[in-house]
C-alpha cells in the first residue's frame, strides 16, 4: 500500500504581470517521502516552495494538507497546519541563543505572561534527546559552524511539530562531511515519517538522499519518477530538454588538458602569512594564467586566507607580492586598485546591491570608466551589461531587472560578471558555483578559463571537488590553517583530496 499523502497541490501557478513563471503545477508528498525538486536556474523551484510555504501567494491553483485546503498565502498559518521552510540563507537571529532561536514565536509563558525559561528548555532538551542532536544551548547562534545552524533550524521546525519540511538548497555553503550528517539527520525525519522536498543542483547528493524527483524545466512540471528510475545523464536531459543535452555534458568533470607550465616571477605570492587562529605560516603562488583551487573542510581557513589577501581582514604575519613587487594590501579599495577581483561566497551580504537592476550590479565595480565629467553614460553602462548579460547567458536577459528578482543562480553569475568587468589581473573566488545549476556552472568554467587564457591568475576557494577537479591548474589542500599538499590538477583524484582532508579542530 502507497503510504498516504501529505500534501497535494493541483494547477498551481504563479505570474508577475504578463509573465507566467509557473504553469499549471501538480505536486504531491507523501507520508516519509523525500522528494526531489530539481530544475536549471530560473526554472521556478523557489517559486513553487515558496508558494507551499505560504511566502507568496500564487495566481491559481490549490494545496491541500491531509486532505484539507491550505491558507495558501499565509506562511504563519502554514507553518501551524504542519508545513515548515528552510532556505539557503537562514533566518536565525544570530545574537540569541540557541534555546531561543528555537523557541522564537512559541514562547511558553506562565500565567500573568511571564516566560517559563524552565519548561523551555526542558521541551528544547527533549526535541534534542528525541531527534539525536547534540548543541550547546546557551550558545549564540551566530559563532556556531553553518551545519549547526542548520540542525538549529530544522528542530525548530520539528518543535512545531511539522509534516511536511520543504528545504531550499539547504547544503550550498556544507562541506561533504557536513552534508553527510544533515543526510543522516534527513533520514531520520523520514523513518519518523515525515515528508520532505529538498532542492539541489548537487545530482549526487539528489540520488544519495531523495526517493522522488521532480524535474521543472521553464516553469513547468516536466516530470516526475521515483529516483531509481533515472540515472545521472537522464536526469539532466530531463532538466535541461533533449535538444540542449549535448551541450551540457561539458559539465562533467574534465581535468584542463591545454596546460603550459607558469613562467616568469608569480603575479601574487605570499610568504608566511598567517593570522592568529585561522591560518599559519601560508606559502602561495599564483601565476598569470593559472588556476589555483584551495580545498578542504569548511572551517580549514580558507576564507579568511583569501579574506586576508584582498585586504579584508590584515594579517598578523608575513610578506606578500605582487609581479615580484613587495606589497602591502590595507583594505578592500587597496587590493582593487592593485587589480584584485573577489568574488565572495556570500552574495546577500557582500556581493550586491538587491535593489539595483543588473546593469547597474553589473558595472558598479567599473563606475569610472562609465563617467564623463562626472556622468553616468547610461547608453554605456546598458551596452557593456548587454555583453556581460550574453556572455554569461544570463537569464532573463533584460539589464533593468533589480537583481533581487533574479533566481539563486542568476544572481550568482551577476556578482561573476560585476568582477570579471572589472578586468583583473588577480581573481579571487570562494565558492563561486554555489546555487548554479549544471549547465551553468559548465559556462562559468569556461569563462573562467578564458580569463585563465588572457593571463589573469585566479585562485579558487571551493569545497566542490568536481569542481576542484574541473578547472584547477594546481590544488592547495588547506586543515586547521595550513595547506597540507600542494598537487598538480591533472591526474588527481576525488580520494587523493579527501584523504588530506582531515578533521576540524
Ligand atoms: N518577484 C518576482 N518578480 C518577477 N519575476 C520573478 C520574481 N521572483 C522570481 N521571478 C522569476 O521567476 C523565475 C523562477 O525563479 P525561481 O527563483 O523560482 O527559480 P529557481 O528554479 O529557484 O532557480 P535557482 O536554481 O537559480 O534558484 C525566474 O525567471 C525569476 O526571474
Ligand atoms: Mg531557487
């Protein structure tokens, strides 16, 4: 017998003024089912989880939740009746503590309003004790690691006893070993019956984790199959449509074979860098023309290595230069100035200005070369984001679009095209593909190594190994704030990597 479903949708759809982003959609969970929703950039994903949480509202259609109509549009109400989202970007209050980020909205309180703190963490200890959690729950939120925040979130939305748990690309920032403990925790929810959508652009963690898939293509439904009736090269004909299949196989990992070696003095090297408690004594080298991928776990210190070489945050000790040249990087306008480029992991908070349409995103980092006596040449900044638009396959392609209303992935590659206008010489990238769909990420290796055949020298921090393996001339493993081996890209292995990994202090 099927088990029964918990949430049904029928004709659902969704358009902003004359265009339609979601056509006449069909939609079920079932009891302990983990379903699949995946789809190109832009195909209408977030759309359709957001109108099953309640977030917007759409323009058609019905949801019922164990039979009954749903508030559609009320995301309070759908959260009472069962219905609980994750997004990629977590909506914890970061000074509060655990405890009460988890009670956040549900407080208990004894009579004459005053909050029994008691009998809320008593009822947070058992949620951790029944799901097999471990946390701190004096901690603040915000210096917990991302997976931690995650498992935050998810009990949260178990606290309020729900069904039905829609995650939107809830592993874009998790190393492997993080998203293998958020697959165990997903897992568990399942045997415990509760109904599961999870969006992805990672096939394998797709095939890992999901029973069910269901694949969206241009806002529409295309098809929908349990997971074992598909492999890998179908599932991405079914998202990207037949006629587009053999373009996108380019997205395989290939290792780079038209390699030179580096010549002459590196474009940026460094030499014992190191600041306290994230990375020590740090030898690098980048050469025009080359790609240099930093690997290893989320927390190695990555971020805050590349952080340190774009001038964000100084470091304690060490020398770095620049074509030979000792140099000194203060701050962010600095290391710009020296035609550095940094393309940083998080778009929401560094990268762009939502509000701003993409032409004015895409050329903001190049405001000079647009101005006569002062002035915006509005015909000028509108031709070079035409360019930026085509080149990156940017989708809508319309350069007056505020880049809020732009899906995941296309917001990604506007923050890649509002550095790469920017012609520099030194190109650093941390997790440049989170959110970007196959096909897309197959355009963005291209374009980045045609930056690579221009000469620029690009290092890459990413935790995507395909990746790492796809466009690195050099990979750096980086643990607890060292690199712990330096190897050639071609002819390395997922293992090999892996291996050198080791843990997180
Ligand atoms: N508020 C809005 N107004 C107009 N168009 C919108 C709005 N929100 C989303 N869209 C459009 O709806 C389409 C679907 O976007 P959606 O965010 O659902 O895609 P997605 O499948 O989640 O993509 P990604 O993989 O990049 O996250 C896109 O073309 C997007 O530009
Ligand atoms: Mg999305």
């Amino acid at each position: 017998m099927n088990p029964p479903v918990l949430l049904r949708a029928r004709g659902l759809t969704k358009a902003y003024g004359a265009q339609t982003v979601l056509h006449p959609a069909d939609f079920t969970v079932a009891e302990g089912e983990v379903r699949a929703l995946v789809g190109a950039n832009g195909a209408g994903k977030s759309t359709l989880m957001k109108i099953l949480s309640g977030a917007i509202e759409p323009s058609g259609g019905q949801v019922e939740l164990h039979g009954e109509p749903a508030p559609l549009g009320r995301p309070t109400e759908m959260l009472h009746r069962g219905i609980a989202c994750i997004y990629q970007h977590s909506n914890l209050v970061p000074e509060m503590s655990v405890l009460d980020n988890l009670v956040l909205g549900r407080v208990p309180t004894r009579a004459f309003g005053v909050v029994d703190r008691r009998r809320m963490r008593a009822e947070a200890r058992t949620l951790l004790t029944r799901h097999g959690v471990e946390l701190d729950l004096d901690a603040p939120v915000g210096v917990l690691p991302t997976v931690k925040r995650k498992e935050v979130e998810i009990l949260r939305a178990l606290a309020l006893e729900a069904r039905v748990l829609l995650m939107d690309e809830p592993t874009g920032w998790l190393s492997v070993a993080d998203v293998a403990r958020l697959h165990a925790t997903i897992r568990g929810l399942r045997s415990r019956g509760v109904g599961i959508v999870y969006t992805s652009h990672l096939l394998d963690e797709v095939f890992a984790v999901c029973d069910s898939v269901t694949v969206m293509r241009d806002g529409r439904i295309v098809a929908d199959a349990p997971i074992g009736s598909l492999d890998r090269a179908g599932l991405i004909r079914l998202m990207v449509g037949e006629t587009l299949a053999g373009a996108t196989r380019a997205a395989a990992p290939t290792a780079p074979a038209e390699l030179a070696a580096p010549r002459g003095a590196p474009r940026l090297r460094c030499n014992g860098l190191s600041r306290r408690g994230e990375f020590q004594a740090i030898d690098l080298e980048v050469h025009a023309g080359e790609i240099v991928c930093i690997t290893g776990l989320v927390g190695a210190g990555r971020t805050e290595l590349v952080r340190a070489l774009f001038g964000a945050a100084p470091p304690d000790a060490g020398t770095l230069e620049l074509d030979g040249r000792a140099t000194t990087i203060g701050s962010p306008r600095e290391a710009i100035a020296h035609g550095i480029g940094f393309v940083t992991e998080d778009r929401h908070r560094d990268g762009l200005l939502l509000n701003l349409g993409v032409a004015e995103n895409l050329i903001l980092a190049t405001l000079r070369r647009h101005c006569r006596a002062g002035l915006l040449l509005a015909a000028r900044v509108r031709a070079a984001a035409r360019r930026w638009i085509a080149a990156l396959n940017l989708q809508p392609p319309d350069p007056d679009r505020p880049v809020r209303l732009l899906s995941g992935g296309n917001q990604q590659k506007v923050l890649l095209g509002k550095w790469l206008a920017l012609r520099p010489r030194v190109l650093i990238l941390d997790e440049p593909t989170v959110g970007v769909d196959v096909g897309a990420k197959a355009e963005i290796y291209a374009t980045l190594r045609a930056e690579r055949a221009r000469g620029t020298a690009i290092l890459v921090v990413s935790s995507d190994l395909e990746e790492v393996l796809a466009i690195a001339d050099r990979i750096l493993v980086m643990n607890r704030g060292r690199i712990v081996s330096t190897r050639p890209g071609p002819g390395t292995g997922v293992a090999d990597l892996v291996r050198e990994f080791g843990g997180v202090a």
